[in-house]
C-alpha cells in the first residue's frame, strides 16, 4: 500500500514539464492522477503544482498564491486541449451543510470553502485568458 505522501518517479519523464525529480504527491488521488498522466498516451505533457496563481483570500482580504495540482495538455478528437485541474475530496467542492451550533469543525469546513471557492475563481480567471479549461475532480472520477 503506497503512503498517503511521497515522491512519484515518472515512467515517462520526457512528458514531464518542470523537474521529474522532484513530483511529490499528497494524497492517493494525487498519485492515481499522476500515474493517469504519466501513462496515458493522450496526455502530451503534464505537470504538478508547477503553476502559480495569485488570489485575494475572503479570510484575511490579502493576496496569496495558489499552486493547482496539476496542469495537462491532452489531444483529444477535436484536437490539443489543456487543462488545470484540482484534487479535492468531494465534501470541500460544496458548501457546508448550515449548522446552528459553530462548532470548530463548521467553522474550519466554512473557511476551506471560502478559501478554495476564490482559488477556483482566480484559476477560472487565468485559463479563460489562455483558453484552457478549469477541471476540479473527486474520489468519484477517480473511482477511489
């Protein structure tokens, strides 16, 4: 069983874009979508938290840097496409269920959200001035 973090070694680092010695992942859904990447022959190059981007956090109203997990570019039917895409776990892509009680715990999933919902909007924001696509994909896409 692999561990939850680690570095990945590419099988096909030509396809890499940034250092292929240095790949760490976070997560098992990263790694399942590294491994994806670096076999499937769709995928002309990809890379990870290679990009970054600048967005205002509602937490705090100040600029930080948002890293995606991954960037690709794919041939597809229509032709090349490329994407970023984020890994998240189903439950931080939807607002918390409202709760009267703010327990700790609501607290910090309304604040994860908050947060991940102006990265997505500045992520949106630079793929729309370099006509890419914005993907966010859960545990259910990978089938984890």
């Amino acid at each position: 069983m692999p561990s939850y973090k680690g570095k990945f070694k590419p099988k096909n680092y030509r396809k890499y874009k940034g250092d292929p010695t240095q790949i760490v992942y976070r997560s098992l859904w990263e790694l399942k979508f590294m491994n994806f990447c670096d076999t499937t022959k769709t995928v002309i190059k990809w890379s990870s938290e290679e990009i970054v981007i600048p967005y205002k956090s509602p937490l705090d109203n100040r600029y930080h840097l948002y890293f995606p997990d991954f960037y690709m570019k794919v041939k597809e039917p229509g032709g090349v496409k490329e994407y970023l895409v984020e890994v998240k776990p189903k439950a931080q892509c939807s607002e918390p269920k409202h709760s009267k009680r703010k327990s700790k715990r609501y607290i910090t999933e309304v604040a994860t959200y908050a947060k991940n919902q102006a990265k997505w909007k500045a992520a949106r924001e630079y793929c729309r001035d370099r006509v890419w696509d914005f993907k966010i994909i859960t545990e259910r896409e990978l089938r984890i």
